[in-house]
C-alpha cells in the first residue's frame, strides 16, 4: 500500500524525522487557511503548493509550485486542485491521461532564506532480496532522477546493509553522512535524521521509504522535502491507523473490488484470464499459458474456499477486462472437493447468463472424475480437463 506525501511525512514526522512542515487541503480555502498558518509560524510567505497523487515526478509535470504570497497561492491552488496531473510516472506516462489531483500539500519553502546553501540529497530505504536484509541506498545527487544518476555515475550511488539482528548501527548512520560530505551540526543531524528514518522503516513494516530531495537547509538541519512511502499490506493487520491511510481512489478499481470479496487479483494486459488456488499454481499456469501461446491478463488467486458464490465473484472481475478471449480456471482440490468447484463453477456460470468467452476448466485431485462429469453434463459450453497439457491445448485452440 502506498501512502500520499502527507501521510507519509506524518508518518515519519511520529518517528522524530525531521520534515518540510506543512498542511493538507481539499479545497482553495482551505489552502489559504493552511498558507496562513504556515506564514504565522515561518514569518515569511514563502511556501509550496505540492500535488497529491501517487505518482513521482510531479514537479516535472507543473505539480509542485513555489509561491511567494497570498495570491500567488489563490491561483496555484486553484490551478493544481482539480487538474489531471501528468508525470513520467503515471499510467501511460506524459503521454496519458494523468491523474486528477482531489488533494494538495501546502508547505514551508523549506529552502528559503538562503537557497544557495541548500544541499539535495538522496536517501532510501527498502529490502534487498538477493543480500536477505534491508539497505539504506543514498547519494550527493538528490533532487533528479536517480534512474539517471545510477545509470550515468553510478559511483555516485551508495549502499549500506543493514544486520537484521544488530539493526542500524551508530557507526553506519555515521559513515552515510560522512560519504554525503557532512560536518559539524549538519553530520550529527544527519546521523539523528538516519536513524530515526530507520527505526520508522521497522516500526511500520515498510518496504519502501524514498527520501528525494533530503535537504540540508542553509542553517544546517536535515529535513524530508518529498518522501514516498510504500508498507507492506501483509503487516498492515499490526498497524490499523495506518491501514486507514488507504486511498482507494489511486488504485485499480477492479483490484480494489477484488480485495473486498478477499480474492487476490492483479490485473495484467494479456488475453487469457486465470482462476486458480494458491499463488504457486497461478504461477505455474500463467507459465503454461504463455508455453501455449496465450497471455496471461490477470493472475488471480481464489484462495481456499472455491464456491459458487466466490467462483461468480472471481468471473466477474476477469470478465470486466474486455481484453479477455477465454478463461482458464485451473483448481486443486485438496482442500476444496473438485465436485464441489465444478457445480460452483455451473451455478456461477448459469446465474450469469451472458459468457460469450469459451472457459476451460481444469479440476484435480479429490473428486476430479466427479468433477468433469458434471461439467461435461451441464450443458453448458465450459470445456474440461483434467491434465493440465490438456487444458494449454485448449486454451491455445481459443485464443488461436
Ligand atoms: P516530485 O517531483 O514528485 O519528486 O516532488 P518533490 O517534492 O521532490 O518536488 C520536486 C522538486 O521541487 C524538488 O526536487 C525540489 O527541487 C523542488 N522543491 C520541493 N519543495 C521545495 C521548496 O520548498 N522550495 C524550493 N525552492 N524547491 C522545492
Ligand atoms: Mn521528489
């Protein structure tokens, strides 16, 4: 689940990391009530005007305005609320639709009074697979695109491993802001801004925090400018008030139905939709069905209990993707009698009229005979299987 920019300062802002202050609005007025109250607390009238999407690059998409006084921020306010926002990473790029901005953060221009002694620097934080344990990733070049400065001077980059056991240590907080070429009060800030961002890491089940710009302000504090969080959904059962950061609105609408009916759904752009148990199987049948010539469009995983009305929930949802030639629903009855998903299958089918798509139903393990008999009796133009090269010829013959 992500966060927008503003949960996600506040988040960490909880965790003693020091942050770019500011206030949320939905509406114009209430960005000018928020500047007010930054203006009384800065005494000046410098501030930003950020859009909330989840999305970066907004800045490069005219999502982040600095504003200098009250009708400066009328006019951006009011052309930042309500426009469809284009970033480089929004669904179809600065060549799609953009996003519609509902939500924008009015912020202290942290850079302010001297920007020329700014310093923007990069800091993340999130796991490393391959090493088994989690890695602050940082480097000088913040503030750009640090695809670009990877790419380019990778030297540029650093990494430091984090022990899962000993957690951060004093020494490794220390050697970040020395390889960010700190000294004085701006290194000590550094080693307290690191470390707390790390505890905030664990302490809510993160899998990513990305911190770009990190600034170091012209009296030396480090503070968070932008942050993009990302948590863990499998954690979120330990941390209800965060899990109801959700906003819904900035997800796939179709995924977000699915997770209400508790079925595991990721949309995917090929034309063959999937109905499996387990996400090993789904897996594995995505692969057979690419094997067989066949795209995958989805990957969804019913889970244990494979009735009819979960059954009917699950076509529903594949058959909203127009892209979709045929359905193969591929179940292991170990748990859940193949008889008992085949006639779920026959119900959801029968209740929902209308399948112009041919499905192909592969059923094994318990009552797998049972199974295809009913399915082959039903009448209805579902065809089965019961070996799973079977079910590929099949699915090859629809969508040829
Ligand atoms: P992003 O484009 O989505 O990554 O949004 P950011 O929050 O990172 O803002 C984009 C850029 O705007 C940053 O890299 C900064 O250089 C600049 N920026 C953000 N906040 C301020 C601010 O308070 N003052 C100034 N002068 N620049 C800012
Ligand atoms: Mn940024």
């Amino acid at each position: 689940m992500n966060l927008h920019e503003y949960q996600g300062k506040e988040l960490l802002k909880s965790y003693g990391v020091a942050i770019q202050e500011g206030l949320v609005a939905n509406t114009v007025d209430e960005a000018i009530e928020a500047y007010g109250k930054i203006k009384e607390k800065t005494g000046s009238g410098f501030a930003v005007v950020k859009a909330q999407i989840h999305a970066g690059g907004r800045g490069k998409g005219g999502g982040v305005k600095l504003v200098k006084n009250e009708g400066d921020l009328k006019e951006k306010a009011d052309a930042i609320l309500g426009m469809m926002l284009k970033t480089p990473q929004t669904p179809g790029g600065m060549e799609g639709p953009g996003k519609l901005v509902k939500k924008i953060l009015v912020a202290e221009d942290a850079y302010v009074p001297s920007p020329d002694e700014c310093d923007e620097f990069y800091v993340s934080v999130l796991m490393d697979r391959e090493k088994k344990c989690n890695v602050i990733i940082y480097s000088t070049e913040g503030g750009m695109d640090i695809e670009t400065v990877a790419e380019e001077t990778p030297h540029l980059v650093h990494k430091e491993y984090i022990d899962p056991t000993l957690g951060l240590q004093g020494f490794q907080a220390r050697k970040i802001a020395f390889n960010l070429g700190l000294n004085g009060k701006a290194m000590k800030e550094m080693v307290k801004f690191i470390s707390s961002l790390y505890k905030a890491f664990v302490g809510a089940d993160a899998s990513l925090f990305e911190i770009n710009p990190c600034l170091k302000t012209g009296d030396d504090r480090i503070i968070a400018v932008d942050c993009k969080v990302t948590l863990d959904d499998n954690a979120l059962y330990r941390h209800p008030d965060l899990a109801e950061l959700r906003d819904t609105d900035e997800e796939d609408p179709t995924e977000v139905e699915a997770k209400e009916y508790g079925l595991n759904y990721v949309q995917l752009d090929g034309n063959v939709g999937c109905m499996v148990n387990g996400a090993g199987l789904a897996m594995a049948t995505m692969d057979i069905i690419k094997l067989s010539g066949g795209e995958p469009a989805n990957f969804l995983d019913v889970g244990g209990t494979a009735d009819a009305k979960r059954v009917e929930q699950a076509f529903r949802i594949i058959l909203k993707d127009p892209e979709v030639k045929a359905i193969l629903i591929n179940i292991f009855g170990g748990i859940v009698r193949c008889d008992r998903v085949a006639q779920g299958v026959v119900d959801a089918y029968k209740n929902m009229g209308n399948i112009e798509v041919p499905i192909i139903v592969r059923l094994q393990g318990t009552n797998a005979d049972v199974a295809k008999t009913l399915i082959d009796e039903s009448g209805l133009a579902v065809k089965s299987a019961i070996l799973l090269q079977e079910a590929a010829d099949l699915v090859k013959e629809a969508v040829a």
